[in-house]
C-alpha cells in the first residue's frame, strides 16, 4: 500500500512523488495516480493466469487423460521396455539366428492402451495371469523360409492361405516368448520367476496393456510381434515398477482376527425372582409355575448384547435370528 503522507508536485514535469511506509519516494505520473502507483517489488501480488477455453478444433488435437492411468507409475514403463527388449532380442539371436544363420532383429518397441481390433489372438495363463500374443504372416513366413530353405517371402498380395504348419508356430513362439514376459516382470520385483506351466485359454479376457514390437530380417522389415496383458498381469507389472513389495505375513498374520478373537456367549433363557422362604421350602419334585419368553438374552459376561430365537435341531437347543438389544 502506498501511503500519500507528503509530497511534491511538479508542473513542469507533471510528477507527483509521493512516499511509502519506510520514506522511500515512489515516482509516477499523472495519468497513473488515477489508477494507482506502481507498488513496491517488495509489495508487489503475483496474479494467476486465468483459465483458457479452448477452441473444440484445438481440443480435439490435445492428448487426453487416461483416468486408468492416473496415480500409476506409468512413467516407468520404458525400463520395462528396455528390459522386455533386450530379453527378446536374446531369444531372437539364441533361437532364430544362430540356428538359421539369420539376421532377426526387434527394430522398435511400442507400448499402449489395447484398441479393438479384428486380429486372432492367442491367450494363455500362467497362474492367475493371463497373457495374449500375435504374429504377423510376414514374421511367421519370414522364420519358416530360414528352416525349409526358401529364397524369402511372397510378396504382400500374394500370401497363399494360412496353413497349420503357421498356426503351430504361432502357438510355439507364444510358448516360449510369454514365460520370457512373464519373467522380465518378476525380475523388475527382484524376485525369481516361478516354474508354472503355461496353459492355453479358450476364451479372450479383457486386455489391460499391449506392446508391439516390429521385427525385421536385416534391412527387411518382416512384421509385428504383439503381446497383452490383463488387468491382473498389468497391476504386477506397475507393482514391480513402483518397488512396492506385497507384504509376507508374519507370525501375528496368520490367523484372521475373527479367528483368534474368542467370545463365550451365555443365552439366558428364563430369570425369575423368588423371595428367600420360597427358595428354602423347595424340596426335590417341587415344580414352579413360569412362562418362556419368545426370544433368550445372549449375554457376554453378564452383559446382554443380543436377543436370538432358541431352536432345536438334531437334539441340540441352538440359537438363531440374533437381534442387537436397543
């Protein structure tokens, strides 16, 4: 705040100098006193840009939020990618290039939210995870020319029909890429990954995560390696990410606690009180004149807490229809 105790005017040079708090001459002319003169630094707001609306044209270019994954450590999927890669490329160069004197090699690796599409893909579980695969023709066709000695794949518009001997390769490769996956994702926990037989599913769950990996035969780009993962499968793998490790139970976890939490109830069926000369003249045989209640007090240590119906079955008196006593 500028404070106009004392000052000075000048005609000539239209200023008025006016002084702050601490006596300092803050100078301004006279078309800006009407709006107030410039504050101090040390008195100065910061003013908040406004909010902007944009344009619907301009929205639709924007990239949306993907509330899935939001609060996710989503940032941290290229090391899993960097690790999926280089544990792929291993199996490319064992498996494939060593044996067939071939070139095949992953030239670029994406990673997304899945999109439906018209592929046929392949799903097995490994424990409660449930893993998806596809190959491309070209990749299947480009691997069976390296082990029956063809010159290379027909051209695009030329591909005959797909054949059994493609669709067991297929199902091989996912044999043995998926366990690959799978443990690339234990190993990001720091754990090893456990001997599951991989089991092939009937029927196609709902996808969480996809990746695609374009392989190439040198200079040749041949196709798409393609793999999901559920939404079981997906959570490990942020799990992993994140270094947050399921807690192991301890001792004290064992049991649950309405397992080891023991109360000993007592039902009170019928109470009556009975003056002093009416309990001494009872003799053996006397019989005393009562009338049930409908329902018994379930008490816990002398304290009432429910009412329930009493009720016989297999020669037993059991009590049921507990209601909390108001």
């Amino acid at each position: 705040m500028i404070y106009l105790n004392a000052g000075t005017f000048h005609n000539a040079k239209r200023e008025f100098s006016p002084f702050t708090a601490s006596g300092q001459p803050v100078r301004c002319t006279l078309p800006a006193i009407a709006g107030g003169c410039p504050q101090p630094p040390h008195e100065r707001h910061t003013v908040m840009p406004k909010a902007k609306i944009v344009a619907p044209e301009d929205g639709a270019r924007l990239q949306a939020l993907d509330l899935r994954t939001l609060g996710r450590p989503t940032h941290l999927l290229p090391l899993f990618a960097r690790a999926l890669r280089q544990d792929l490329g291993d199996f490319f160069e064992r498996e494939l290039n060593r044996r067939y004197h071939a070139g095949f090699r992953l030239s670029a690796l994406n990673q997304h939210l899945p999109a439906a599409d018209e592929l046929r893909w392949q799903w097995h579980a490994l424990d409660d995870w449930q893993l998806g695969s596809h190959f491309d023709r070209g990749l299947l066709l480009g691997i069976l020319d390296y082990r029956f000695g063809a010159d290379g794949a027909a051209a695009k518009d030329e591909l005959p029909a797909e054949t059994e001997t493609e669709r067991r390769l297929a199902r091989t490769l996912a044999e043995r890429l998926l366990p690959r996956l799978a443990g690339v994702i234990h190993r990001l926990a720091g754990r090893d990954a456990p001997d599951i037989t991989l089991r092939p599913q009937g029927f196609a769950p709902q996808p969480a995560w996809q990746l695609e990996l374009d392989v190439a035969d040198g200079d040749r780009p041949l196709g798409a390696l393609r793999l999901r993962l559920d939404h079981t499968a997906f959570d490990a793998l942020l799990q992993s990410l994140s270094g947050q490790r399921p807690r192991l139970p301890g001792p004290a976890e064992r049991a649950r606690f309405d397992e080891t939490l023991q109360l000993r109830l007592n039902a009170r069926l019928l109470q009556q009180a009975l003056p002093l000369g009416a309990i001494l003249d009872l003799k053996p045989g006397s019989v005393l004149p009562v009338s049930l209640p409908p329902r018994a007090e379930v008490c816990v240590r002398e304290t009432p807490l429910f009412s329930a119906q009493v009720a016989e079955r297999q020669g037993k008196l059991c009590l049921s229809g507990f209601a909390d006593i108001e």
